[in-house]
C-alpha cells in the first residue's frame, strides 16, 4: 500500500534526508523544510520504503502537496 508524504505548510525543500529506494521506519524524517525562518521536519507516517521522490532541494512547496511516495 503506497502513502503520499505531504507537506505540512507551504515553505522551501531545504534537505532530503532519503533517496529512491530506501527503507524508512514511521516517524523518521525524511524532508527539512524552511518556512518563516524555521526548519519543519517531514516525518514518515509509515514504515516503508521511498518508492518516488517528487521534489529537488531548493524548490518551493505548497501546503498539502505531495512531496514523496512510501510503499
């Protein structure tokens, strides 16, 4: 069963911790993201593994978008 990883608020990808294909446990972090000069970490909600990543660091990101996949 595969789970969207959605950004918690509109900000910038400041880090990627993972990459395709790595394992993940549920609440490891996954995203940094920088907003309002504060870093909001993006945690895993699932074990699983990093099936897509949707986003580059640097981008932009809105509220609510996805920005990986879990499987």
């Amino acid at each position: 069963m595969a789970e969207d990883i959605l950004a918690p608020m509109s900000g910038n990808i400041w880090k990627i911790l993972v990459k395709e294909g790595d394992k993940v446990s549920r609440d490891d972090e996954l995203i940094i993201m920088e907003a309002m000069k504060m870093e909001i970490p993006v945690v895993a909600t699932i074990d699983g593994t990093v099936k897509t990543l949707l986003v580059k660091e640097g981008e932009p990101s809105e509220a609510d978008s996805v920005l990986l996949i879990l499987e």
